[in-house]
C-alpha cells in the first residue's frame, strides 16, 4: 500500500470515529417528539363478596406447656375430622401458640394457649351451619368475606374493556382538541387491583367452649374492583 492509500484510509477511519463519537451527544440535544399525551382511564365496580372464612379458636391453660401444647393439638385434630365431614366447606389449621402468664412479680404462674382452625366457604349457609356444630369445642372468634379468584377475575375483564375504551375516547378527545386528526398508541399498561372496607366480624369468646350454639347469620358486603389503563399515544395530523 502506498502513501497515498494509507492516508486517505487514516482519514476515513478518523471521519467514522468522529462521527460515532458525535452520535450520542447528537441524539441527547434532539428535542422531544411533539404532540405526545399521558392518558389515564379507569373503571370500578362493587361486587359482592362471595367466599367467607371463619377463624374458630380454642383458649386452654395449665402448669405444664408440654401437656396444654399436647391438649391443642388434639383439640385441633378433632375439629379438624369433623369440619371435614361438611361439603362445600375447606378447613385448615391455623395458629397454635402458648405462652407464660405471670404474676404481679414478673414469675411465671401457669401457661396460656390458643389454637385456631379455619373455614373457608363459598356456601354461607354450610359454614355458619358448621361454626355452630362445632362451637362445643371451638367458638368463632374472626368471620371476614372476599372474592373468589374466578369472581375477581371475571369482573377485571369486563372491566378492562370499559377501562381501555375511556382511554381511547380520551385520546381521541384530545387529539382533536388539540387540532389533530388522529392519534397512534406508543405504550400502554393495563393494571388491576381490589378493595373491601373493613368490617370483620369479631367475637368475644368465653374461657372454654360451652353447647352447641345455633346457626350464626352471616352476610358479605362488596368489594371494589378497579382497573386503571395508563400509557401514552402520537397525535398525527
């Protein structure tokens, strides 16, 4: 190669360098693209809450936390086998705890205990029927309600389509407020979630299960499903 050649080539892998450089810099001074809107859109419902669970509890003290913790657990057990005889209703352990009580000198004088079991039911007549039979060897102590997954679900898709057509006729509202024709979607998130007001309901329980109590009346309230659509769409001429 000679002289010629070898410059010339010099010159040209310095004008490509120069201009790979020059790239990024160039490109952070442009400005943003013109007529680009943030919209947001939503919709909500209330749906009634379908699915009750009912927190059955067990208090119990004695001298020996060996022999209380023994006493829950089958006093756990035996709820356990007989809310299973009820269909329509699912029941599971929940929390065992025992723990010291003491005296005005900070000594330990006996121990306390609690075991819980659950029920969970999209049958409100089946549970409350069953939290009464078995209130002889636990008594309600917690009753909240929720949605189902299949409920929740059903209602965000009908919801989405609500949700997404007010963003659309938002963008549209927009675009031709602003003089433009038309818009073209450049991104777009579509999200849901579900609220319910707080309103457990809760029961004081005696020092030991008594008799069968009757039936217990129970009632859902609603749950707010929302689905909120946000993104951003180009106004076009």
């Amino acid at each position: 190669m000679d002289r010629k050649s070898l410059a010339a080539l010099t010159l040209c892998a310095a004008g490509t360098a120069l201009t790979l450089a020059a790239g990024p810099a160039a490109a952070q001074m442009m400005p943003p693209p013109a007529g680009v809107l943030n919209i947001e859109a939503s919709a909500s419902a209330d749906i009634p809450q379908d699915v009750v669970h009912i927190t059955l509890a067990y208090e119990q003290q004695s001298d020996d936390p060996a022999a209380l913790a023994n006493a829950l657990n089958e006093r756990t057990d035996q709820v356990l086998a007989n809310a299973k005889r009820q269909s329509g209703v699912t029941a599971q352990t929940g929390s065992l705890t025992v723990y010291p009580s003491t005296d005005n000198n900070g000594h330990i004088n006996g121990w306390r205990g609690r075991s819980e079991v659950r029920l969970d039911s999209r049958d409100f007549a089946a549970a409350s029927k069953l939290a009464g039979s078995l209130s002889s060897q636990m008594q309600v102590a917690n009753v909240t309600f929720s949605l189902s997954p299949e409920t929740r679900d059903a209602a965000q898709a009908k919801l989405s389509g609500q949700a997404i057509a007010a963003f659309r006729q938002k963008a549209a509202n927009a675009s031709t407020a602003f003089g433009f024709g038309g818009y073209t979607i450049r991104e777009v998130s579509v999200s849901g979630g579900e609220t319910s007001p707080p309103r457990p309901m809760m029961m004081r329980m005696a020092a030991a299960p008594t008799a069968k109590v009757a039936d217990m009346p129970i009632e859902g309230g609603n749950s707010t499903v929302t689905v909120n659509v946000n993104g951003s769409v180009q106004m076009t001429r």
